[in-house]
C-alpha cells in the first residue's frame, strides 16, 4: 500500500483554500492509503509565535483537522515536533541542499520581499524540513495545494540526491497529489490570486454564518457585464472559481449563463456562493466547538499519532544512518 503524507503549519485557524486545496484530499485518501497528517509546529517557528500562544496554534490545527474528517483510527494524526527522527533527518539532508537552490525558491524569495527583517536560516531551509517530513515517512503521494508544487520539486531533488550519493534507494520520490488531478489554488475574494492566511483575505473554517455572508458580500467585483459573452475580469473570475469548488454545477451552469447574457446581478451570485460555502464548512464548525473542549480524546489522538509517527520515522532514520556510515562503538 502506497503512503501519504502532508502537513499544515500551526498558524492561525483553516481557511478555504487549505480545506479545498489540501485537507479535502486527505480525508478522501484516508480509505485507500497508508496516511501520516501532521501539524507543522517547528515551520511556524520562522515567524516567531509567541511561547504563550504556541500551543494553542497546536490545537487548534488538531481541532480543524478532526472536525473535517481525519480519522484517527485510519491515519497517523500527529505534531511534528513530537516526532524528533524528522530533525535529525534535516540535519542530514542540509548537508546536500545547496544554497544557490534554497535561495531560488519562490516562497523564499517571497518571504524576504515580505519580512525582511527577519529573514532567519529556517526560511531558507524551510523546503528541507518539509523534505524532510516527507521522506522519513518515505511518502509516495503528497496532497497539497499548487503553491507547495516547487516544495515538492525539492522534496524529489534531495530525495534522488541522497539515493545516488549513498548509492541506495531508501527514498522514494514523493509526487504531489490531488484527486481532482491538476493541483488546487483557491483564489481570494478580495481580487488577489490566493487565499491566504498571510493575505488576510480568508474564508475560515471556524467563521459563523454571518461573518461568512459579510466576508463574501465584501467581495471585489465591477458594475456588470455590458457585451453578451465578454472575458471575466480576474475578481469575477475568482468568485466563479469558488463557485466551481462549493456549489452544484446547475448552480455554475445557471450564473455563467446569466453573466453571459448580461442578466447576471452580483448581490445574487454572492448569496449563492455565501449560502454554498455554509453547507460546507457550519458542519465542521459545530464539530470544532465540541472536539476542542475534549482534552481527553486530543491527547489520544496525538498520543496514539506520536507513536505511529515515530515507529515509521525511527524504521526509516536507522537505514538512513547506516548508509551514511554511523556506527556505534
Ligand atoms: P497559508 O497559505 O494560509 O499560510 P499553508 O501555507 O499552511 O497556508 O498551507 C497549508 C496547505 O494548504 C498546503 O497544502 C497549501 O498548498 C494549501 N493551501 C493554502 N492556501 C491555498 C489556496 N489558496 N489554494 C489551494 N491550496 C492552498
Ligand atoms: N509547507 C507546507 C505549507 O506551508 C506545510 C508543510 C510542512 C508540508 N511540511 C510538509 C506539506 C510536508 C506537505 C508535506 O503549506
């Protein structure tokens, strides 16, 4: 049977585009794979949480995750720092990430254009880590959304790097993965290409109806069609976008044919959307509230994750550290 594995950062709650993008995926890959999720605690350490909130950060992200669906009778559900196999591998794999490569990465780039005074070595060794995550499960599948493609790329390159400088095949190259085939980027409301915590634009998770309504109502759009069949300009676009992903297709079919003709009234289509978003994410609300009030069953889950977790890892870093030539005396 064939391995996933995937992670989210412990920053903040779960918006749409990590649901769609990412979480969906792995709640559908529960029945078909042998699956480790994680909550990336020692990545949102790059931007410096404060000790006090830290944990909370944790919990949440567990909450979210088996509000959504994750099973922990069918997957490994664990916090990455609990797992300390993954740092020793990263120290590993520093050794033969170079730094042209780390500094080209997109996301790298990115962050010091946006937090330039804290442009720390985790960031540049951010890929690493979650190289890092991957292998020592030794993943096949990695269901992410599409900004994490280049991620993956590094993922492949050290994993290939390492097999052919050790002469091994320890690690298999992990391919990023989503069911509907090409992967996910799930657009903003605010006009922007992607929904994001860091963009402020989120549709979250834990937001109740009437801030969903607000969030959605906000959203950027111009005065309307006025030649039948015209290009959507990109914030019309996007709210299409989202239309695709949380309503039926009748739905789709019935404001594309409205926009088409030059029919379409906007307040209309974002009380659709509104209204579409709820049925999906009022359910996982409810469970949210329930399961995070549960401090018994939070510490099984990540109980029972750990020791699954570490099983793996700890298989994986002895073959590892035998290949590079450690040895005990
Ligand atoms: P954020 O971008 O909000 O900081 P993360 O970087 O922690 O979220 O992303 C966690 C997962 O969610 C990744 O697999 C990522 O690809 C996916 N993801 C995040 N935002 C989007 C989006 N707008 N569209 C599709 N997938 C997304
Ligand atoms: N970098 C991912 C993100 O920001 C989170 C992550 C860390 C991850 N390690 C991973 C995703 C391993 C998949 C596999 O979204």
């Amino acid at each position: 049977m064939e391995t996933v594995l995937s992670g989210i950062r412990s920053t903040g709650h779960l918006h749409l585009g990590n649901y769609f993008g990412a979480l969906r995926n792995y709640i559908k890959m529960q029945d078909e794979y042998n699956c480790f999720f994680f909550i990336a605690d020692l990545h949102s350490l790059t931007t410096h949480p404060h000790p006090a909130d830290f944990h909370a950060g944790v919990k949440t992200i567990l909450c979210e995750y088996l509000a959504s669906g994750l099973d922990p009778q069918k997957s490994a559900i664990f916090v990455q720092s609990d797992v300390p196999e993954v740092s020793e591998l990263y120290v590993l794999l520093n050794m033969i990430a170079y730094k042209g490569e780390l500094e080209r990465t997109a996301s790298f780039k990115e962050k010091v254009r946006k937090q330039e005074d804290n442009v720390n070595a985790g960031l540049l060794t951010y890929p690493v880590l979650m190289a890092a995550d991957i292998l020592i499960h030794r993943a096949h599948k990695v269901p992410v959304g599409k900004d994490q493609e280049q991620h993956l790329e590094m993922a492949r390159v050290l994993a290939r790097r390492f097999n052919n400088m050790y002469g091994t095949d320890v690690f298999p190259e992990p391919q990023a993965f989503n069911f509907g085939s090409d992967l996910v980027k799930v657009p903003g409301l605010d006009g922007s290409g992607k929904m994001g915590k860091s963009e402020g634009n989120g549709v979250y998770l834990i937001d109740d109806e009437k801030t969903i309504h607000k969030k959605v109502m906000k959203a950027v759009t111009d005065s309307g069609p006025t030649e039948p069949n015209s290009k959507m300009p990109d914030s019309i676009e996007n709210i299409f976008t989202l239309l695709k992903i949380v309503s039926t297709p009748d739905t789709v079919a019935h404001f594309t044919e409205a926009y088409n003709n030059c029919s379409i009234r906007y307040g209309d289509l974002k009380k659709q959307l509104a209204a579409d978003i709820c049925k999906h994410t009022l359910p996982i609300r409810e469970r949210i509230e329930e399961i995070y009030n549960d401090e018994a069953y939070l510490h099984n889950v990540a109980k029972r994750g750990r020791e699954l977790a570490r099983e793996s890892a700890s298989a994986t870093l002895r073959e590892v550290r035998a290949v590079v030539g450690f040895k005990s005396f």
